[in-house]
C-alpha cells in the first residue's frame, strides 16, 4: 500500500513552541470533530489559547461557529480559502487538531503538511493516522485521542501546554517521519518499484 506523498522543505532545526495556538483545518463537518473540538477548547481557562478553522462550512455550521466565537473571542473562523492562504495559517500556529472520525478518512493530507512544518498534531487513530504519527522506531509522533472525546482532546491540549519539551521533540519524530517516508521522491519509488514488479510479473 503506498501513502500519499508531500514535498518537505529541509529544516535543520524546528523552533520550540509554547503550543498556545491550535487550528483546524478541514472540510467544517461534524464527523471531522469539529464540535467536540469546539467544547473541548471552551471548557480550558487559558487565555493564552487561541483557535483558528479554516475550511468550506454549511450555513448551519456556519451559524454555530459564528455563536462560539461570539462567546469565546478566542476562536476564529476564517472560511474557505485557497491552499497557499491555508498553509501560512498552518505555518503560524503550534498545533494542527483532527479529531476526526469521518468515514471516508483515509491519509489526511493536512497532517502530512502539518508534520512537514514541524507542527504538533492532534488526531484519532482513524484510517492511516496512527501509522502517520508512529514514527519509524514506533515511539509517538502525535497525539492520538479517541473519537467523540472531548475529555481526550481536553487532556491533548493541556498536555501540549505543561509538556512543551516533551511535545517539541514529537515534532521532532513527526517531522523525520514525513521527509524519510512520505516525501515525494520517496513514495514515488516505492510506485517505480510496484510498476517495475507488475511489468515483470
């Protein structure tokens, strides 16, 4: 089975984090998690956190989102935007959550990205995700909470912000993950050599 692939920048060093800033990004729907996202973040008494969506949303949706931003001035929603707008978001904040338990969830290319960044990631064991955040010698590269949890997301982020060192150098692992296993050139040899057996056999 061959992953999807990214290109990945060569970063000598990523920056230590104080894990204050979490996005989302993702088609707004309720089985990637949205919501239990949302009621997690609510319920932490940290001024510092800030909340940033970016992605397509229904009207409906769109009215929750605008009535939790309207309550919690540090949630925000930035809608719809092109790939470029949405990774400059991805590259300012500390930490991409994923709580997904979509069905159709398979290898999220924004995971990928966010690990290229040397970005934290939050995610559910959906689909590939686990095997996305265990890195090559099988130690975490992620945290990976459980679907519908908002108690686990709830315990992710305050992980995040009283384990920063500890978070930093799971960046470090998801980071050498992606450029070893799902960078570009990488995964299109492994289809070169699945051609080259299908040819031969």
């Amino acid at each position: 089975i061959t992953p999807n692939s990214i290109n990945v920048d060569k970063i000598d060093k990523i920056p230590p984090k104080s894990y204050c800033d979490y996005a989302f990004i993702a088609n707004v729907l309720p089985t990637k998690g949205i919501f239990e996202l949302l009621q997690a973040f609510t319920s932490i008494n940290d001024n510092e956190l800030k909340l940033h969506i970016v992605g397509p949303s229904s009207e409906t949706i769109l009215k929750s989102l605008n009535e939790y931003s309207a309550k919690d001035s540090r949630i925000k929603y930035y809608g719809r935007v092109d790939n470029n707008t949405a990774i400059q978001y991805l590259k300012g904040v500390d930490a991409l959550v994923l709580p997904t338990y979509f069905p159709g969830e398979a290898f999220p290319i924004s995971i990928l990205e966010a690990m290229s960044f040397g970005k934290f990631v939050i995610s559910t064991p959906r689909a590939a995700i686990r095997d996305m955040l265990t890195s090559e010698d099988g130690e975490a590269c992620g945290y990976l909470v459980k679907e519908q949890s908002v108690s686990d997301i709830v315990d992710a982020i305050k992980w995040c912000r009283t384990n920063p060192h500890l978070a930093d150098v799971m960046c470090e692992r998801a980071y050498a993950k992606v450029y070893n296993s799902y960078r570009m050139d990488v995964v299109y040899d492994l289809y070169r050599n699945l051609y080259r057996k299908i040819i031969i056999s």
